[in-house]
C-alpha cells in the first residue's frame, strides 16, 4: 500500500460539517463510531470558507474539524477546496470564467466550470494546496490527500486559444507539418501563422450544437481532445506537486468521475499520476451489473491492475436523476461488495451527515434529515461497518488475476466517434462493452487496458472498433501474436493513425497483414436493418449455425485468412462475416460486423475453451457475479447475487472458509436475493481456475 501503512480497508466518505452547527459534531462523531466510520474526506467545497479573499487565510475551523476527528480515532481525506472557487475570484478575475462549446463567457455559478488555463485559477489553487499541505501534511490523521474533485471542463477561451497554440507549436514543430496532420488543403483551410488557428467550437469548425463529435475538421478537434485533457490534468499537477514537496509520504489523489467512461478526460493517462485511483460509483437501479463491473474492471486498469478507492456512493438514493428510487434492502451491501471485489479497497459514501439545503439535499446519506441511527440505512451501513472491520486487513492490496485483456483507449474512442464514419450509431463505449458483456456473463476475469499496456501476460486479447492506430501498435500487436497470443478485433479497425489521416493502401492499413484481409466497403444499416452471420460447419454444431448482426458489415477479400463465418443475407451474402488469420504461433480474428450478444456469448466461450481459459466456476447461476482477488499465495472468492431471487451456487470441489465467520462452504451453497459470501480457498479444487 503506497504511504503510510493502510491496516484495513477504510469506510466512510464526505463529510461537510462547516454545513451544520458545532452542537451536531459530537452528535455526529457518536453515531460514526456506532456506524464504525472510520475516514472522513473534508474540505471538498470549502475554499470560500478558508480564503474569504485575496490575502486572507482561515483555518480555525478547519483545524476544529480535524482535530475532532482525530480524537473520534477517525482518519482524514483531506480535501484542498478547490473544486470550487470563491465567488471574489470571479468578481475580481474573470479569467476564472469558462467558455462553453457554443461560445457563451459563463457567469459564477455551479462548479467544475473553471477555465483550466486561467493564470488566476492555477495561482490560487497552487498556493491553496501549498498551504494546506504546510498546516496538515505531518498530522497523524491524515490517510490521503483528495485534490479537487470530480475535475473535467472543455473550455473554448481566449487564454485557451492561446495555450491551444503554444501545445501545438510543440506537437507540430512547424505549420507545414500541422497543415499536413490537419489535412488542411481540404476546403482552403490552410494555415500561414499559429495565431491564425483557432478552437474547434460551435463558432468554427463543429456543425450540430446537438452533437459535439460532428465537426468539418477531425484532427483539429482530436487535438483540441488532447490538448483539453492534458490542461485538466496540469492543473491537477500544479496541486499534487505543491503538496508532495512538503507531505511526500502521504498518497494523492482526486476523484474521478461516476460513469467512468467520462469522455473528455483520458483517465489512463490520469492514472499514472495518482498514487492511488479513486473512483465515485453512481450506477442507477436499472444499471446492468456488467456495466458497473466494466468501470470497476476499468478503474482497476488504470493502474496497471493496482487497488483502486471507491470513493463515493450512495447508502441509499441518488439525487441527480428523473426518478431517485431507493436501493432496496441489501443491495448498498452488494454493490459495496462488488466495488472490493474488482479490486476497492475503500468503501465510502457520498455523504455521511445530508444536506438540508441546495440541490443534494435529497441524495441518500449515512445519518439522514432525521438526524438519528433508527433507519433502515444507517442500520445497513452499521452492518457492513462492522463486517469489514472484523475482516480487517485480510483483503487489503489482493489483486484480481487474468489472462484476458480488453483494450479501451481514450483517443481511439475520440477519433473514432469525430470520424464521420458510416454510422451515428457506432458508438465506441456501447462496441466496448457487449465484448465485456460476454464474459462477464461467464465468470471470466478481464482486465482493461489500453493501447500503451503490455499485452504479453495474456492469452487472450479483444480490441474492439480499433479505429486509430497509433505509431507502433501493429508492430506490438503482431509481437503478441507471434508468440502465440490470441487477438480479436473488429469492423472500423486500422482505418486511421495519429492525427486521423486515413492509412492509405486498404483498410484495415497497418493491421492488414496480421488480420490476412483486405476490406473493400463497408455497409451501414438502418436502425431496422439486421444481417446475419452463418458460421460454417467446421465449427460444429446445429445450435452455431447463425446469429443476428448490424450497425455495419465490411465487404472483405481474404488474403491468408480463412473465413469463419459469412453473411446470410444481402448481396454481399457469402462473404466472409468472421475470419480467422494464423500468424507465427497465434491467431488474429476479425468480425467485420456488430454481432449480437448471443454470438458473442457463444463464440468468445468457444475460444477460451480452446486457449484453457475456464469461467472462475462452472455452473454458476444467472444473476450470480463470481470474482477472485488473490495475494500472498491465498485466493479470496466472492459470490454475488444480483438475481431478484435465491440461487444456488455449486462449487464442484471448490473448498472455501467464510469471512469473517470461518464457516466451512462445500457442496452447494444458497445466496439469498443481493446475498454476498466472501470467503477464502481452502486448497485448489477444480473449480478453481487459472493458475
């Protein structure tokens, strides 16, 4: 564990007491130890209350509220406030202002609307980190420092514009090598002098104010991607390297946003720079389990497969959507369980005392408006309080282990959905995710990677929708499955390179010799347009014989590959649907459609049987998430049921002990509906899978 040694997994979550009367502390401070409570992230939102302006720094209160916890045995999160500027800054400095997409200056208001590239906003909250790191940086309660919160603004500003360019001078070098990336000779855009470049916005190059990703010019605004991203995380640099300098034992971090897949931040490049990953986890009640799994699985990637901060979520109800329904009874417990199980090691609550004011004063919290612990979730959160305290450090820095990776890769998901390609509906997280889907649905560990990752400690790798190939990636992928890995890509693969200039010559351009292919067209089919893909008879059986597909569907010849499956209908029927190339010791595989989640769930078994990869347990129910973390020679196995009803779960010859308990489980054991079981293997049964 990075810092100072964690000796459990953590629980608890945001705390504002500056919201609330100091006669509510102790009250609160009573009920967190009945609740077992033990980390408080503070001052989130409270730079206003620190700095009331430009020269003037307050933090009585703030020394109040860490002390307090400090004596209540309560570690800290410790917030640098700067989530949200005070209201002088804006007055007196306009430069803190954003510009949205349509070209609006905003007024102050709301958060998460600072302009990155504001020389006031970078001084302020630079010199904010600095201080608080002079004042708390050594304090015994002090677990994780937590910069800003939930950061992320594409600003369209002058002071944007500016750095726009200088970020391109040092890309490009020279104007004739940004004319020639842009492709600028298309509608004279051609470009004599860096000051006459300006944002791709709705002002300039973007058609529809409807749909960002519609613009005349894809490099300009793939860069614009980069570039925004890159000013987001400087800023969040500016905080942690004031911080670190004077508190350099003690891990930094910020909150990454709740859906994961936020589109306008690349979070593996975020990843690199927090010394641990957290995450906000905000899935509504009709979320799929396997989407949420997927933005575990993510958020566990992003450091190479390290533990991961579930930092926020709900004890109960959300407070931002059309209809905030409570999380039935159990089910907090289950997708706490779920978050440790993909590699959490923090449960924690957006918040712990609710507000009674503003626009989350409905959003669900430990100790709700009633102000007492005689409620059905304050009971909830006190139990699994105390579940995890008597697991203690058991689980703590285990790892998930696999031998299948899926690559998600911020800048092909940007370059592909700014394409202009065949169809509004290829969306890149939806093509990422049906690939996810299946073998989820098995059981099947996968981690997520992205196109910087080593492949070579996996059998099996899935690169969906590869549409941008950057400089080296088919040399590496060709690496892979020379020595015998297993890659599976798809249809609007190899199509472009860095800057989005189509790679000439044939799609898929560089992956073309390793797939043994060459696609001539691509169809794109309405939204009640299918096709089918027939697989052929060497894949045995009648149940294989054909499934639906859609979105689009390559017309491909073969060159080396054979073909797998072809198309059942149109005038392209008979042509290859899905094909196999064998190159060095391994296989690269191609659908050149949008194959249906039968197929996937059918075809994706078939070829981890062939590569030894079995579901983590056979049999496993429908609706029965099953996970293994492991360290230290020990596996610890979690059993999850997400079905509406009790399932049995056999375990072959799986022998497990139960946490915390110690209870012998063998045979077949019954999950109730939203029942967990954790426990620990007892010896290696078949049941128990890749080692």
């Amino acid at each position: 564990m990075i810092g100072r040694a964690w000796n459990k997994m953590y629980y608890g979550g945001d705390y504002n007491p500056e919201q609330w009367p100091r006669e509510v502390w102790d009250e609160d401070m009573r009920l967190f130890k009945l609740a077992g409570i033990d980390i408080a992230t503070i001052n989130v939102f409270s730079w206003a209350s620190v700095q009331p302006d430009e020269h003037t720094y307050r933090f009585e209160q703030l020394d109040e509220i860490v002390d307090k916890l400090h004596r209540s045995g309560i570690k800290i999160a410790l917030g640098t406030g700067t989530a949200m500027y005070p209201a002088w800054m804006a007055t007196r400095y306009p430069d803190v202002l954003s510009v949205d997409f349509a070209g609006r200056k905003r007024k102050y208001g709301m958060r998460h609307n600072n302009c990155p590239n504001s020389p006031t906003w970078r001084l302020y909250a630079e010199r904010m980190s600095r201080k608080l790191a002079e004042r708390y940086g050594d304090h015994p309660a002090l677990l994780v420092w937590h910069v800003n919160n939930e950061m992320g603004c594409q600003c369209y500003c002058d002071n944007c514009e500016k750095a726009f360019r200088q970020w391109l001078m040092r890309k490009y070098g020279s104007l004739d090598a940004l004319n020639q990336a842009w492709y600028t000779r298309f509608w004279g855009h051609t470009f004599y002098d860096w000051d006459e470049i300006v944002l791709p916005n709705l002002l300039s190059e973007h058609l529809d104010p409807n749909d960002p990703d519609k613009t005349a010019f894809q490099g300009i605004s793939l860069d614009y991607y980069r570039f925004n991203s890159e000013s987001v995380l400087e800023t969040y640099l500016l905080e942690y390297n004031a911080i670190k300098a004077l508190s350099p034992n003690v891990p930094i971090t910020s909150n990454l946003h709740g859906h994961g897949t936020y589109k306008p931040l690349d979070y593996f490049q975020w990843g690199k720079h927090c010394d641990i990953v957290a995450w906000d986890n905000y899935p509504a009640f009709d979320t799929p389990t396997a989407v949420t799994a997927f933005r575990l699985d993510l958020m566990r990637g992003l450091k190479d497969g390290a533990p991961f901060m579930l930092m926020e979520q709900t004890p109960s109800q959300q407070n931002w959507q059309p209809y905030n329904s409570l999380k039935r009874p159990g089910v907090m417990r289950l997708w706490s369980w779920q978050a440790v199980a993909r590699g959490a090691d923090t449960v924690m609550f957006f918040q712990l005392r609710r507000s009674f004011g503003a626009c989350e004063k409905f959003h669900g919290a430990v100790i709700e408006h009633a102000g007492h612990e005689h409620t059905r979730v304050f009971g909830e959160v006190s139990e699994l309080g105390a579940e995890l305290q008597a697991i203690g450090d058991t689980l703590l820095d285990s790892r998930v282990e696999s031998r299948v990776a899926i690559v998600f890769d911020w800048e092909v998901w940007w370059a592909a959905e700014l394409s202009s390609g065949p169809s509004v509906r290829l969306k890149y997280v939806d093509e990422v995710q049906k690939y996810y889907d299946a073998f989820f649905a098995r059981n099947i560990p996968v981690d997520i990677v992205n196109t910087e990752s080593d492949l070579q400690r996996y059998d099996l790798v899935v690169a969906p929708v590869l549409y941008r190939v950057k400089p080296g990636y088919a040399e590496k992928l060709e690496r892979f499955v020379e020595r015998g890995g297993t890659l599976v890509t798809t249809y609007f693969s190899g199509i472009a390179g860095e800057t989005d200039l189509v790679t000439l010559g044939g799609y898929p351009g560089e992956l073309r010799k390793l797939l043994g292919l060459w696609v001539e067209e691509t169809d794109a089919l309405f939204p009640d347009q299918s096709n089918r893909i027939v697989l052929q008879e060497s894949l045995g059986g009648g149940e294989w014989t054909e499934y639906g597909c859609g979105i689009v569907c390559d017309l491909l010849h073969l060159e080396g590959a054979q073909a797998m499956a072809v198309y059942g209908d149109d005038f392209y029927r008979g042509m290859p649907a899905l094909t196999r190339n064998r190159f060095g010791r391994g296989e690269a595989w191609y659908v050149a459609s949008s194959p249906d989640a039968e197929f996937l769930l059918d075809w994706t078994a078939r070829l981890c049987r062939g590569l030894g990869i079995a579901p983590l347990l056979e049999g496993a129910p429908d609706g029965v998430e099953i996970t293994k973390r492991s360290k230290d020679g020990r596996s610890y196995w979690f059993l999850l049921n997400h079905a509406g009803e009790a399932r049995s779960v056999p375990l072959g010859d799986l022998k497990l002990r139960s946490l915390p308990d110690g209870q012998l489980l063998a045979g077949t054991i019954k999950l109730e509906p939203a029942g967990v079981t954790i426990a620990e293997q007892i010896g290696q049964g078949s049941g128990w899978n890749n080692e």
